[in-house]
C-alpha cells in the first residue's frame, strides 16, 4: 500500500474477528518493522510480548484489566478481546543510561537528570507505531491501548517480566470487524494554526 | 512509495543539501501527517515550532547547542547545521491531566500517577516519526536528536515558548547529502530472539 494511505487509512481498530487469526507471516513482519524503529544511540533498549494462544490472552486481560461495570457486554474493552493477537512493547530505561555511559558517547555517569525527556519509552513508542502502521499496510487493524497503573506489576508478574522492563502500553491486532467509532473523536482535530507556530510561538 | 520501502529506507540522515530548501508543500504535508498521529483520549497534547529562516535556525542551534570541541568543521553537529528545516515537536502534560478528569474519562483529579509512561511524550514521539516517515517518502531525508537537558529553558526562552511545553527532540529535514554513518550503528541490531518473547518473557 502507499505511504499516504497507510496514514490515511490508519485509525484504532477495537473490534476483530475473532475467528480469523493472524498470518504468522504477517506477525512476524510486525515485529520485522518494530526492530527498524530507530533508537537513541543505536541503544534498542526494548522488548516485546506476543501473545496468541487463547490463554496467553485471557491472561493478558485479567492481568490488566479491573471489572468496570460501565463495560457492558458490548463495551470496548469486551470488544477488544476478540483480537487474536497482543503484542506488548516494553522500554529498559536502563539499556539506555548504560548505552550513554560508554566511551564514545561520553557521558561518566548514569545521571538520569542528563535526559530531557524518557527516550527509552519514545523510541519504543516508535516500535508501536510501526507496528499498528504495518497492521494497516497489511489490510488488518490494531489498536494501542495503555495499562493502568495499577495493574502494571499484576501483568509482570503474570508473564514473568524483569524488573528492569516497562509495559508503555499494548497493541490489539486482527481483522476488522464493525466497529464503533470512538466517542473521543468527537473532540475534532486541533486546527492547524493552533499547534503549528512558524518562527516563534504565537497564540 | 510503497509503506515497505519507506520502512526500508528510513535512516537518520545528519547531512543535507543547504542550497535546496524544503518545498512549502512538503513542509506542510510533513504537518499535516504529523496532526495524524493518535493520542490518548485524542487529547493532541502537542506543539510544532517550524524553523525555516536562517537567522531562526541559527538561533536554534546556538540556543540548544553548547560549543563541542569534538565537534569539528566536519563533525555531525556541524553537518546537522546544513538542514533547511527545523520541526520542533512538544508535548503539553497538561492538557492530557486535564482531559482525563473530564466526565467520559471519569478520572475525578489530575493524579499523574495514574499514568504508567508519560503518553504525553509518547504521542508526540508518534507525531515525530510520522514527520520522518512521510520525508523520506517525500525523498528527503530527516533526523531525530534529543535536545540536552540542559539547553531546554534556553531553547524554550528563545522562542517563546510557553511554560506547559516541552520539546521531546528536534528533527532536521531537508535533502540528502553525502552523509557519513552513525558509528552507533556498528553495533548492529539486537537478534529478534533477543528482544521477542513469546507467550512468556524467556531468556
């Protein structure tokens, strides 16, 4: 598919067909494009869970998910189950404090307060997104959700995840099936002019 | 371009043409892909600061750059110099604390702990990458750096910018020049089996 259809086209998916799984071709491919994703200092400090099996997954949402009883059986997150594939990207802040501690980055510490902002979860942010792009680009769809804070150790735990790792989120891939659209897009896109500011800021 | 090929072809470009600006058409499809990105509860917690001019890029260098003494006529941050556009992505924590203490979020306050990562940053690393991706499908190249962390007020006080943004980075745009490799890269990626867990984290 074009590039600009690919981003045209891309949107979060939270209805699959359950009974279609994932080409294994095709999962390997997502995560092909997850391991293209660029890093600060080449560091690649991340990791990814795959999860298929029926159990691996009922696993997943018990781990992460509290009952909600404004999730009816046909809310979103009941929807969200019949994807048949969850892949979970996770970042290793300390892959990246090691990384900027070597001879050729010259930095003599592991002073955490040198990073502006968390690069270990943007760079893996990147790996999610060419994952759910790539869904698209392959005619399935996808969806990155976040895990609440107080699940997060429940999901290590479960799945037997170091320390060191950090869930930033979750990605639901499989074909689509109707969905419906996300009340939160009624927000409507920002226009233009309010977050792009040429030369300074304005506004 | 075909989806693949853009995947295939993304590199951090750190040397550019300085005589060939970016068409005004490009620079504003890089946007346009860039206002695409998702965001949680579609909040677009962002800002771009487009920096064309040469007086607006010089003061952008000389705002976030310390003087390196490594960095000689040809090193990378002299050869970063060359690029004729700047987009400065930034993310607003603010506007997602507020979105989700809205009633369909039903989060009563802005507790931050709520969050597990920072989906501020996240989402706006998500816009980064569209703008990266779509240059190179455009056939320019494009570059991804972190600003220090101790360069960002000065940055931010240059041009204005508003207290509740941050700038997750920079990325330089333009077309390609001869460029030299990343040494980084020499490190060379991490095995699929390294990084890709199935059902369970193993290894």
């Amino acid at each position: 598919m074009e590039f600009d259809e690919v981003v045209r086209r891309r949107r979060m998916v939270r209805t699959y067909d359950p009974d279609r799984p994932v080409p294994a071709e095709i999962r390997d491919k997502l995560l092909a494009h997850a391991l293209r994703a660029p890093s600060a200092g080449f560091s690649q400090g991340w990791g990814f869970l795959v999860l298929e099996k029926p159990e691996d997954r009922e696993l997943f949402w018990t781990a992460t998910t509290a009952d909600d009883p404004d999730d009816g059986p046909d809310g979103w997150l009941t929807r969200m189950r019949t994807a048949p594939l969850i892949i979970v990207p996770m970042s290793n802040k300390s892959v990246y404090l090691d990384r900027y501690a070597q001879s050729d980055k010259g930095w003599t510490d592991r002073d955490e307060s040198r990073w502006p902002v968390p690069y270990w979860d943007i760079d893996t942010g990147f790996a999610a997104l060419l994952v759910h792009l790539t869904a698209v680009d392959a005619g399935l769809g996808s969806c990155f959700i976040g895990l609440p804070a107080d699940r997060v150790e429940h999901f290590k735990v479960a799945f037997g995840v170091p320390e060191a790792f950090t869930p930033i989120g979750a990605l639901t891939v499989g074909y689509r099936a109707p969905d419906k659209r996300s009340p939160s897009l009624r927000r409507g896109h920002r226009p233009m002019d309010e977050v792009v500011h040429h030369g300074r800021w304005t506004g």
